[in-house]
C-alpha cells in the first residue's frame, strides 16, 4: 500500500502497520487477466447467471480454505465454512497468519473471537452480501445497470470446473472484476478485481472447497463461546446518516447507501467517535469515515492504495474525512467532494 502527501512535495511511504490497521479499520475488502473481448451475454442469461451464483451462496454448504492476495506482496489465508439449514444461516472465517482471530455468525449474531485478548465481541447486524467469507459470493441485480457481463468460457479452481465471467463497468467510476464460478454448483470460486489496463489488482480464491458436506451447525460454531473470555457489545451502534447531519449533495451514479454506523474514531489517541457510511453499486463498496478534526492525529491529507483498496484522506471543515473503498481514486475523490454538513 502505498500513500502520498497531496500536495507538491515528496511522496513518502505509509508504514506496513498502518496499512494493516487501516484494512482492520476500514471495513471490507475482497478479488486473472480480462480474457480476450467477446460479445456480451444477453440480459436474460446476465441475469440468470447472477441468479444462479446468488442461490449458491445462500443455499448451499460448503467449507473451504481461501487465499486474498494484492500487489505489494500481500497475501493472506483463511479457513471458512457456509451452512445453511432451513431459514437458519452458520457461519465461520477463521484466520490461518497474521493476527489470530475468529468470527462466526448465526443469522443476524456476529461473535468476533480474540484469543490473544481473550475477548469476544458480539453484535447483531443485518446480513451482508458477502457474509463473512473473504471472497464476494454474491452480486446484485443492480449491478448490471453500470456493468455488462460477459461469459469467457471456462478454467479450472481448487481442482473444480468454473465459468468465467467478466463484469465490465460502463464509466470510470468502478472497476472490472472477473468472477469464476463452480459449473455444478454456480458457488462463487475466485474473484479478481482488475486495472483498466488487464492489471490484477487483487485476488481472493478458494484453493480447496468441498461444496455440498452435512449440515452439521455444532462443527460451524465450534469455538464461539471459549471458556473463561469476556464477552464484549459491540462498539458500532446503528444511526440515522441524516440524522448525523450528513448528506452527499451529488450522488454518484449506482451508488446506494447499504448502511451507516457510529464507531470508535480511526485516529489513535483520542477518544471521539466516528460516523461510518457504507455505499454500494451492487458489486463495488465504498465506506466513508466522518471524525472530529484532530490536530495532532490528522496531520496531512492523503491517498493510498492496497490491491484494489484506494484510500483518500482530508480535512472538511471541522472534520477529518477517510474514504476507503475497492473503486478507482478519483471516485474517493467525488464521494468527499459530494459531502456536505447540513447542521
């Protein structure tokens, strides 16, 4: 990841720890060369491929280890499993490097374990198109009112048969992403997230999975509630972003608010609270940070980037605003410039 002074003087490097507490911090994140153009497939098969990968990873088990790969050298692997069993919906990612943790989710429930803590935190929140695996399993209908998708023919993922499917954007504001997914289940394999210019920006793919085991919800939520742990509420509370005082005077094409929460401040040292806003076109996100400006802690605008994560960070009026997300800069840049205080 790598971050610049806006401004005309030299361009210094962020910190490797700084980039890891801003990927913790920040939210969400996701991700093999655009195949050769060919036609765009036609709405109807659009949409029922989308149908069909949407289906699978709501309805169908499968448990799995997945690798999240970036430029820079970054790579990351997790241990996951998907249940579902009736209207009951289990889930597990588990951190295999790095710092060790654990979440689970059961319906609506998120306990987020820390064994070097010894502290699991709880929160309830609606569920998210991607749940909780690291890899996006699922895309909106709406996406394809600002992508075309394209069938690409087929390879080859964790040793399974997969379609290629490529979702081009219609403006600059997004990013192409190829998504692989499994022929005899439609389970979303591998997702790429790509430069204009074919780059892969970043990757997140299974690379083992087994797709249909028993529905067992004891082995998914094994370990959730360890023995002798103190269990902590959630530090994010669901707000009204109006009634924050906020608005985006112009709204960017696709773009729909997904959420919006109040949450620790990202500036270390001090004690504020920030507003969190999630927009989403369906298949891209963005989260914009709202915090009190910090004089000590807020030193200098910036811009970053990790893989497909961009990050723009100014000061707007009394506040310091960090905007994050898996799309191109200069849409960042349009998000903050859109903001604007009503009271």
């Amino acid at each position: 990841m790598r971050a610049v002074q806006i401004g005309p003087v030299a361009r210094p490097l962020v910190s490797r720890w700084v980039v890891s507490r801003w990927l913790v911090l920040g939210l969400l994140c996701t991700a093999l060369l655009p195949a050769a153009a060919g036609p765009a497939a036609p709405a109807l098969d659009a949409a029922a491929w989308l149908a069909r990968l949407n289906s699978a990873a709501t309805d169908r088990n499968y448990r799995g280890t997945m690798v999240y790969t970036a430029g820079g050298g970054v790579v990351t692997s997790s241990r996951v499993a998907h249940l579902s069993v009736g209207d009951q919906v289990y889930e597990r990612s588990e951190a295999l490097d790095g710092q060790q943790h654990r979440v689970y989710r059961h319906n609506a429930t998120v306990h987020s374990v820390w064994p070097h803590k010894k502290v699991v935190v709880v929160e309830q929140k609606a569920a998210t198109p991607g749940g909780l695996v690291s890899t996006r399993r699922r895309v909106e209908p709406r996406a394809l009112a600002h992508y075309t998708l394209s069938v690409k023919g087929s390879s080859i993922v964790a040793g399974r048969s997969a379609q290629v499917l490529v979702l081009q954007p219609l403006d600059g504001l997004r990013f192409a992403q190829r998504l692989l997914a499994d022929e005899a289940t439609g389970l979303l394999l591998r997702t790429d997230v790509l430069a204009p210019d074919g780059r892969v920006l970043e990757s997140s793919a299974f690379t083992e999975v087994e797709i249909g085991q028993r529905a067992d919800p004891s082995s998914v939520l094994d370990g959730m509630k360890p023995a002798g742990y103190q269990v902590l509420p959630s530090r994010r509370e669901p707000v009204d972003w109006t009634g924050q005082g906020w608005r985006l005077k112009a709204e960017l094409p696709g773009f729909q608010m997904v959420g919006c929460v109040q949450r620790p401040a990202l500036a270390t040292g001090t004690d504020a609270r920030a507003l969190q806003a999630m927009f989403s076109d369906g298949l891209s996100f963005v989260s914009l940070f709202i915090e009190p400006f910090h004089e000590q802690a807020h030193t200098r605008a910036l811009a970053a980037e990790s893989g497909a994560t961009h990050t723009v960070m100014q000061r707007v009026g009394d506040h310091w605003i960090t905007a994050m997300g898996d799309v191109p800069h200069q849409t960042l840049e349009r998000f903050v410039a859109a903001l604007e205080r009503r009271r």
